[in-house]
C-alpha cells in the first residue's frame, strides 16, 4: 500500500514509476538540491544529468511503504528495484519542501 505522500513528493514517485525524467523533474524547485551516496545535485541540468544516468540508464524505480514528518522534513522508505547490483535495495529518501516544491531530497541506503 502507497502512503499518503505530499502533493511534490507524489509527483515525483508517480514520475519515476514512469520512468519520466521531464516529470521527475517537475516538483523539484530551480534550486533544489539533491544528494545520494555522498554525492551532490544542484539544480535541475545537474538533476536531470543525475536521473538520466543513475535512474533512467537502470531503470531504478522507487515504490515507497512508509512515510512519516520527522523535524520538519518528510521522511519515505520504500524499496528501489531495477537492473542494478542488489536490486531491490531499501532506501530511505529525506525530503524538505519549501511551498509546492521539493526543496531538498537526501537518499540513504
């Protein structure tokens, strides 16, 4: 079962099940930042260069079964699966939105 998501949020794993990049895209804000095994994506070209080759290229998709508001930031967990070592690998994804955007999104394995 899908938890109830923030509307941004929403959008964007509606995105990646689609395997969507202009869509994934979308509820992030122009300035967001993005970071994923220690590494940092500003912006959406850097986030769009970051889907294209580390979601797309393995078709990693995340189905989330939890979320939940933890200081101030909405927290999901869910597993990814796709043609990756691993796969499905559980994940953690931290979220701080800012209005109707994703402001930043943190991953955690």
């Amino acid at each position: 079962m899908t938890p109830e998501l923030p509307t941004p949020i929403a959008e964007f794993v509606e995105a990646n099940a689609r395997l969507d990049v202009d869509a994934m895209l979308k509820p992030f804000a122009g300035d967001a930042v993005a970071s994923d095994m220690g590494k940092s994506h500003e912006g959406h070209a850097e986030l769009r260069t970051w889907f294209e080759e580390e979601v797309i290229a393995v078709k990693a998709i995340f189905t989330p079964d939890t979320a939940r508001n933890e200081n101030g930031q909405v927290v999901v967990e869910g597993s990814a699966h796709g043609d990756f070592k691993g796969s499905p690998i559980r994940f953690t994804y931290h979220f701080d939105l800012e209005g109707d955007a994703i402001k930043t999104m943190e991953i955690t394995a």
